[in-house]
C-alpha cells in the first residue's frame, strides 16, 4: 500500500483543493454573480454533457486500464484507444448537427433557456470523454497526480477567474458560457500532451490479436459508465425537464456541499484501479483481498470524518449562503449517505469491471440507472428536488448492495473487517456527541471550532487505538515529524 498511500495523499490533498474552489464557486461566486437561472442552466449543460461522456467515450477509459498490463508492445493498443471513441463521437456530432433543433426542443419543454445550447452540451461532452481516455493512459503508467490536478483543480480554477470577470463586467455572462467550453477542450489537450510526455504513441495498424474481445468490453463498459454516470447526473437533467431551471441551481448546491464526501475516494482510486487490474491479471487473490479491505477502511475512516463535517455544520453554512439556496438539508443528508456507501466499497468497483464477471454487473448497472429515471420520474413531481435526492439515495443504496453481494459470491472476500465495526462506532459516537453542541459565535466561528473539536476527538481516538495500520503509520509519521 505504500505507492497507494503516497499518491493518495497526494491526490487527496489535489482533489480538495479542487472541491474547496469548487465549494467557493458553488456556494459563493456562481449565487452571488449569476442569477439562479443562469445558475441552473450551468447545471443542466454540464450534467447532460456528463451523461453523454461515457458513450462518447466507448468505455476507452476503462478496457485502456483493464489490458494495458496485458501487453509487452502497447503502440497498437494504444492506437486502437485513441481511434475507437470516435465510432461514437462522429454519428453523435452528424445527429447533433441535423436534428439541433429538435434536441433543442425536447431539452427545453419546461425551459426555453436550454434550447440554444446544445452545441455546448456536446464539446464539453466530448472534451470529458477524450480527457477521461488520456487521463487512463497517464494512470498505467501509475502517474496520477497531474491528471488528478487536471481533472479537479483547473476547470474549476479557470471558472473562478470566469465569475470574477463576470462580476466586475469584463465579459458577459453569454461569453463566460463559450468560456467553459473552451475551458474543458483546453483541458483535454494539456491532458494529452502529458499523456504523451509519458509514453510517445506509434501509429501501428497492427491491432492485438484479441481486438474482438477488447471491442466488445468497450461497448459493454459503455453501459456500466452510462449507469454510473446517470446514477449520478441524472437528477440534475430531469429536474430541468419536470420543475424550473431555478431549482436546478439549488440542487447543485446542495449536492456540492454532499459531493466532498466522495473526494477520498475519487484520489485513492486513481491509482488502486490499476494495481486491481495488475492483481486479477495476476490472478494474486490474496493481495486482491488485501487491496479491498484496507482501501475500503481507509476510504471509510476519512470520508467518515468528512460526513460528520459536513452534516454536522450545514445550519451555520446555510447562514453564509443567499437564503434562497438554504432549503436543501435533506438533499445534503441522502445525497452524503450515498456518498459515504461509495466510499466504504473500496475497490470493488475497480474488482468488478476488471474481472470476467463484468458483463453481468454492467447489465445490473443499467437496470438499476432505468431504476433512477423511474425513481425521478415519480419522485420529482411530487416532492421536487428532496424527490431527486431520494431517487439517487435509494438507487445508489441498491446498487452498491448488490455490488457488494457479487463480489462476494464471486471472489468470497468483504471489504469490512472488524476495524469496520469499530470506524462505525467512532462514527456514531463523535456524531452524537458533536450534534448536541450548538455555538452561539459568528457562523463561519462555529464552523472552524467545531471542525477543530471533531478532528482533533476522532484522530486522536484513531491513533490512539490503532484501528488502521496505514492509517496509524501516516499519523506517526506526520506527528513525528511535528
């Protein structure tokens, strides 16, 4: 774990640099500086380019990971990844092309705003899909950092510059739009000159012998990355197209603050997806198993820590926000609930689709994403954006058990040990304990104190105990070194 642990610190740190600037945009800049509807049209774009991402991209991300190992000479693989997502991109850019307006239509039923934009939604979606496919070629080469910070930090960097622009009438809020755009393609060409800068491609025709089988898994990927994305995305796009655009904003807010739950587990995957896929090359199971638990306690113990941060403090940070963005505590508890159940999965994910058993858990996946539209579909009329928040909890919650159920009955391993049970305890108890004190300071006051006082009680009863060894062996070293 030691190459994990390092570049998972490393990454940590990248990824919440990246959620902090991410917080200040969502939180701060974007309600402040945007109207609410401009607000949630940022949303709709980006959220409908994501859904588009995974087929644009052909599942390249993935199979690029799953058999690059596999290989001694990799300039034919490799070519065959950059050439295969444009079987998609290039019908989907003629489709955009000749029914633009149409698109255009359906996307603004309930909205007309959204209707000039559909050009926007496919650059952005096929600059994320040619990222995601160059941000894989650095990662088996197990160099995470740079992409990691390409991938976090400098969008969300460049649309902080963006709205202060904005603010102070240099450009307008129509060109700040165009901006993004360029922002992401931006993104996508500095991702492949490094993507280069680490392994030179050669143009070689000469695809490998198992180039059906490799296709193949590429198109059923698409399935298994559409699923995960619509799990995730979805709610924001069907929010659009059942209630104002307005509430599209308020969603993404609350679902920002929820969204740094996640931010340990997007680092540590990084670099433990391709050490899975190494190790069921390998077919080292014991390692496997080893990988699983302690990615899964570890993920656990921090992002644990994280849920009570934000939970706990969401009443004084709802009093630094404009009041109309204050009513989404119940999205921030479901959407963090489903966070913290992804984060305590590990690398079963990274198990899953890098093992032969990932044609069934891609065809669960798209049940359970036509599960969510359904959840949508009769949530959101009903109850809004809490109705959203449901959908995605209760979709999510069943996903991730059945996930859970596969591994097992496939590679009879679980990712929780009995450190698992005790990381549940801490939980609960610094949980308790820290809902009961209400600060009567200034908010932003009573946010540091509390975060001081949860720390400082959960890391020390962490180290105290010892109920991580690498977690137990960062903090000996980070202390020792104090």
């Amino acid at each position: 774990m030691g190459i994990v642990l390092k570049q998972t610190l490393n990454n940590i740190i990248i990824t919440y640099l990246g959620f902090a600037l991410g917080a200040v945009n969502a939180l701060f800049l974007y309600t402040n500086f945007l109207t609410d509807e401009y607000y949630g049209l940022v949303g709709v774009i980006l959220s409908t380019s994501a859904i588009l991402m995974p087929l644009m991209a052909f599942g390249v991300q993935n199979t690029l990971v799953k058999y690059y190992s596999g290989f001694e000479k990799t300039d034919a693989f490799l070519t065959l990844m950059v050439l295969l997502p444009l079987v998609m991109i290039i019908p989907l850019a003629a489709f955009a092309y000749f029914a633009n307006s149409t698109i255009g239509e359906f996307l603004a039923q309930k909205n007309a705003i959204v209707k000039d934009y559909v050009w926007y939604i496919f650059l952005i979606g096929f600059a994320m899909a040619y990222f995601e496919v160059f941000y894989a070629w650095s990662r088996v080469q197990l160099k995470s950092v740079f992409g990691n910070f390409m991938k976090e930090v400098f969008v969300r960097l460049g649309i902080t510059v963006l709205l202060l622009l904005v603010y102070f009438d240099i450009i307008s809020v129509k060109t700040f739009l165009m901006a993004i755009v360029g922002l992401y393609l931006l993104r996508t060409i500095i991702m492949k000159l490094y993507a280069y800068s680490l392994k030179r491609p050669r143009l070689d025709f000469n695809f490998p012998e198992n180039v059906r089988e490799i296709i193949i898994y590429s198109g059923l990927i698409i399935l298994g990355g559409s699923a995960a994305v619509v799990l995730l995305e979805v709610d924001k796009f069907m929010i659009n197209q059942y209630i104002e655009i307005e509430n599209v904003a308020y969603y993404a807010v609350a679902v920002q603050i929820a969204t740094v739950i996640i931010a340990p587990s997007r680092a540590m995957h990084q670099i433990t997806y391709p050490m899975t896929a190494e190790l069921l090359n390998k077919k080292n199971f014991s390692g496997l198993k080893e990988l699983y638990q302690k990615s899964s306690l570890t993920l656990f113990i921090v992002a644990g820590l994280v849920f009570l941060m934000v939970v706990l403090n969401l009443g004084d940070l709802y009093q630094l926000i404009p009041e109309e963005y204050r009513g989404g505590f119940f999205v921030v508890l479901l959407i963090g609930l489903a966070k913290l159940y992804d984060s305590f999965l590990g690398c079963n994910n990274a198990i899953l689709y890098n093992s032969e058993y990932y044609r069934a858990v891609l065809w669960l996946g798209v049940f359970l994403a036509v599960m969510t539209i359904l959840f949508n579909m009769w949530f959101i009329p009903r109850y809004g954006m809490e109705g959203a928040a449901l959908a995605t909890f209760l979709a999510i919650f069943i996903y991730n058990t059945c996930k859970l159920g596969y591994v097992k009955s496939k590679f009879d391993m679980w990712p929780f040990t009995k450190e698992t049970f005790k990381v549940l305890c801490l939980i609960l108890l610094v949980g308790a304990l820290f809902y009961a004190f209400q600060f009567p300071f200034h908010p932003l006051v009573n946010i540091l104190v509390k975060l001081l006082l949860m720390t400082a009680m959960y890391v020390g009863i962490l180290y105290r105990f010892k109920i991580s060894e690498d977690v137990f062996g960062a903090l000996k070293k980070f202390l020792g070194r104090k």
